[in-house]
C-alpha cells in the first residue's frame, strides 16, 4: 500500500505524537510506501518562509533524513483533470475545500494511494477518497 502524508501528519510527527509514530513505523515494517506529495512540502515550506518558527526547517530536515523511505513525490500531469471534477463536484454539493486539499485528494486519487490526515472534515465528501486518520 502506498500512503500519501498530509502537512498535519507531518507536524504531529515532528511534534513526537506517538500514534503517528506508531502507524509509520507499522507502515515501514509492512514494507509500505509512504510519499509526501509536493503541494504538501510546498504548505510545509512555505510555514517556514511565513512564520518565526527557527526550528521548523531544521525539523523538516530531520524529518527528511529519519524517513529515508520516504520520498517527495511529483503531482504529474494527470491528475489536473481529477482535480478539476472534485471542484465541480464540491461546488455543485456548495462545499467548500482548499485548493491545496483538492490537489492532494485528486493526486491520491490518481494514484490509488491512501491519504493519511486529521482533517476528515475537508477530505470526507470527496467521492472515491481512502483516508486515515494516524492521530486516533
């Protein structure tokens, strides 16, 4: 199974939450796949760049390095058109999600991968979506 984190997961890791780390350390011993799409390490950079937080970068470094098996996976060309239908459907059901989140709905759904995140809220309404929650 191939897993795409969201920002949050990655802040709840870096914040040592022990049922994160307890998932990605199950996920790696079933030799799953775990990627960090790039809509997401954009949200996670562009936090540094924005806020006074000296420690971010050097965390998402760490993260970086700790998670070898880990990679930074381009969004590809195909899943525009992906994203481009959960707008319409979010739209025509009048809910609204973020661009950010619609992408990387669209680039799991492209993929087949599941995405792991604590905002189900924003996730749940989106049809064909697999998602965890590694929070809980």
């Amino acid at each position: 199974m191939t897993y795409a984190l969201d920002a949050n997961i990655i802040i709840h890791y870096l914040r040592d939450n022990p049922n994160v780390i307890n998932h990605l350390e199950t996920a790696v011993d079933n030799d799953d796949f775990i990627v960090i799409p790039y809509v997401v390490d954009y949200e996670i950079r562009r936090g540094y760049e924005t806020k006074p937080a000296p420690n971010k970068e050097a965390y998402y470094g760490i993260f970086s390095r700790r998670m070898d098996f880990c990679s930074v996976a381009s969004m590809g060309d195909g899943f525009w058109a992906i994203a481009i239908k959960v707008y319409a459907e979010l739209y025509n059901k009048r809910l609204t999600v973020g661009e950010n989140d619609i992408q990387i709905a669209a680039f799991c759904l492209y993929n087949g991968y599941t995405l792991v995140t604590n905002n189900t809220d924003d996730f749940r309404n989106i049809t064909g979506l697999k998602y965890v929650d590694w929070t809980e």
